[in-house]
C-alpha cells in the first residue's frame, strides 16, 4: 500500500508538471503551436477515460516509470545502508572515544593522588623542616646562653684563684708570724727559767749547783713545751672558721648578686617558654630562693646539732665547743645533703598556694637553680654573723632600705605587690638590696588553692 500511495502520489505531481508544461508551451507557442500533438495524443488518450482504473499507459511512461522507482529505491538502500555504515562507524569511534576518555579520566585521578601525596609529604616535610629550625634555633639561643654563662663563671673562676692567692700569701705570711711568735715565747719562757735559776742559786747555792747544769742544757724542749703557753694566751688562737671567714663572707657575697644578675634572668627565660605570666615567672623565682634559704637554715641547724653531739664527749682544749663547732661545720661543707634540700623545696613549692604551673611540666625544672641557691644558703649560715634574708609578704608597705623598685612599677604607689629577688641581711642590717614591684590597689592574695596544681 505504501508503494502504491508513493505511485499515485508520483503520478498527481507528474500530472500537474505535465499540465504545467503543457500550459506553458500553448502559452509560447501561438495560437497554433503544439496543436498538433495534442490532437494526435492527448485527446485520444483524454476520450478513454484517462483516470480510470486499468487504463493503459504507453510503454515508454512504464519504464521511465519503472525506472525512476528502481533508482529511488536503489538510493534509499544506498543511503540507508550509509547511514548504517555511518551510524556502526560512528558507534565504533564513540566507544574508542569513551575508552580513552575512561583512561585519561584514570591517569587523571592517578595524577591527582600523586599531586595530593606529594603535596602532603612536602607540607609534612615543611613542617618537620620549620620544627627542626624552631628547635635549633632554640638550642643555638640556649648555647649562647649557656656560653655566656660559662665565660662569665670562667671570670668568677679568675676572681677566685686571685682571691686562693691571696689567701695563700696571707696564709704564709700568719705561719711565718706564728713562727716568730712561738720563737718569742719560747724565748720569753727560757728568760722566766734563767731568772728563777738565778734566784734559787741566790738562796741555796750548793744543791742547785749540782743540779742546774741539767735544767740549762735543755735548750731545746720539745715542741708542746713551747707551744703550750697559758690557757689564756691559747685562747685567742684563731680557727680555720675565723681566718676564712672574711673571704667566705664577700665570695658568698659576690655569689649572691650572681645568682641575681646571671643564673635568674637564665631561669626566666627557660620559664616564660612554658608560663605566658610574666609576674608569675617573677614570683616562682623569688619563692624558689626563699624556700631554698628556710630549707638550707634547717639543714644547717640539724647539721649543727648533730656535729655537737658528736664532737662533745671528745672535746678537749681551751677553744669552746661552739668554736669547735663551727671550725668543723667549715672543714666539712661538703657533707651538706643538697639533693635532699631540692627535693624539699620542690615539694614546699607544690602546695604553695600562690604560685602555679602548667600541668605537663614540673617544678623540677628549677632544681639547677635551687641547688645553687641552697648552696649559698647553707654556707651563709655558716659565717660569723650569718647572712640571711628577710620575711616578705604580699601588699607590705614599700621599704627603701631593702628594696628598689622593679622598671615596671608604679613609684607613687606605696604597697609592694610582688617581689623579684630578696634583700641580703647582716646583723639586721641591709647589706644587698632586693628588687619588688609596687602597684597602687596591691593586697595579699587569699590563701585559696591553686587550680592548676594538684597536691601531693
């Protein structure tokens, strides 16, 4: 049916060409042109019905009829079996297509993952890279520290063998006079036996005349003959306590504005790296020494009481037992237990109420300073008179015979808020002054715990 619709649908537009071309060429041919074609075809086949069914066409309109079918019908077969060949050739370059653009899309998250890696172990080893910088960085600023300190020691070191030099030389110059002295005693003592010799011979000549070559010819009597004057001369000997003790006292001295000038502002600088409060760093510093100071006048006083029961039941002589105390507790400074008095310390610091720390470090950090600090202490207290240092409390009144005021304190205000380094005391006289800030509104902290320390 579809064929016989394109047929008639055919024939009608070949019918209207015809009829076109037939007006056309009467139109251009006259009144007469063409007229005799028309009679001799296209009437005869108009009288026999030219639409009729079954009507019968020349033979040349069949085949060119025929032919123009064959030949449609060959290119819609040419051309659908192109657009086949198309559409198979199409489909095949599609697929090659999406299967390089599933490998590229591959090498692409492949790519991607190794950029994100490789980006990651950089920024990790940039990281690492800053670490280890800031680290040493850190070192190199602790070594120079360090350095500093050291050459400044070396130069205490100088001072020292100057100060044992001139120890020494005192030293032999007091043997030297002591010699002179038991020369002269001894001389002093032959004169008192010649003179009572010759008030003998005065009364009884002749016994003592058989018996006084023996007593003169001991010109040379043993030494605890010449050395043994009266117990009141003996008493004015002096001990190692007593020869030393002006050297000691301006060595500790000089230690002491050390441990000032020196090994505390080292302190601070190690503990603002774990504390950000610059007054807190301040307060750790000075309750550290003043603990350090009560522990180390404890020891001492311990250590006193146990070399004079021990010395007591042997004492012998006409120096007093504290003397001989004293003499002892000097020759025996090495016997302090420092490590004991750390531990003390540290453990006095733990329940201190108005200092903290952070959680993950400990005071412990301190105990370099701290043994220094008990150190001078301990051997403070064994000079005569002993050095010391002051009460201090929070919010007392501004004293400035044993205290200067720090840079950051308000001068007008007359309260001290916190102090910085205790002041050296002598006979409740001020011999080192020490440093406190002053704030106006200062008052002394409640007795509250500290949140960021645990006791123990």
């Amino acid at each position: 049916m579809g064929k016989l619709c394109e047929l008639i649908e055919l024939s009608s537009k070949v019918q209207g060409q015809l009829f076109t071309a037939l007006n056309l060429t009467a139109t251009q041919g006259g009144t007469y042109g063409g007229i005799e074609t028309l009679k001799g075809r296209l009437l005869p086949w108009l009288g026999n019905t030219f639409l009729a069914s079954g009507a019968n066409v020349s033979q040349d309109t069949s085949l060119s009829l025929m032919k123009e079918s064959i030949d449609k019908d060959r290119e819609m077969s040419e051309l659908k079996s192109k657009h086949d060949e198309d559409v198979l050739r199409l489909e095949v370059e599609l697929n090659a297509t999406m299967g390089e653009l599933k490998d590229t899309h591959t090498q692409l998250n492949d790519s991607q993952a190794e950029l994100t890696k490789t980006k990651t172990e950089t920024g990790g080893d940039m990281l690492a890279s800053e670490e280890e910088i800031c680290i040493l960085r850190a070192d190199l600023r602790i070594a120079r520290d360090d350095a500093a300190r050291y050459r400044r020691q070396l130069n205490v070191i100088g001072d020292f063998e100057r100060e044992i030099d001139r120890l020494r030389s005192e030293v032999n110059i007091l043997r030297s006079e002591k010699e002179i002295e038991q020369d002269w005693s001894a001389f002093g003592h032959l004169s008192i036996v010649r003179s009572n010799l010759i008030r003998v011979r005065s009364r009884s000549p002749s016994p003592i005349r058989r018996r006084s070559p023996s007593p003169i010819r001991l010109r040379s009597p043993s030494p605890i003959r010449l050395r043994s004057p009266s117990p009141l001369r003996r008493s004015f000997s002096p001990t190692r306590a007593d020869l030393t003790n002006s050297i000691r006292h301006s060595r500790l001295v000089a230690r002491f504005n050390d441990l000032y000038a020196v090994d505390r502002l080292d302190m601070q600088d190690r503990l603002r790296r774990y504390v950000d409060d610059d007054e807190m760093v301040k307060r750790i510093i000075f309750i550290s020494v003043c603990e350090s100071f009560h522990v180390a006048k404890m020891a001492y006083r311990s250590f006193r009481l146990r070399a004079r029961k021990f010395l007591s039941p042997i004492h012998r002589g006409p120096i007093s037992l504290e003397d001989t105390v004293s003499d002892y507790i000097v020759r025996n400074l090495d016997l302090y237990d420092v490590e004991k008095s750390v531990d003390d310390v540290i453990r006095s610091m733990n329940v201190n109420p108005k200092i903290s720390f952070p959680p993950e470090c400990e005071f412990a950090l301190l105990s370099p300073f701290i043994r220094e600090v008990c150190r001078v202490a301990y051997e403070m207290q064994a000079l005569e008179p002993s050095l010391d240092i002051p009460l201090a409390t929070d919010g007392e009144l501004m004293s400035e015979v044993k205290y200067r005021r720090s840079y950051d304190s308000e001068f007008t205000a007359p309260l001290v808020a916190f102090h910085v380094w205790p002041a050296l005391m002598e006979d409740n006289s001020v011999l080192i002054k020490g440093e406190c800030t002053t704030r106006r509104g200062a008052r002394s902290r409640s007795r509250s715990l500290s949140p960021r320390r645990r006791l123990y």
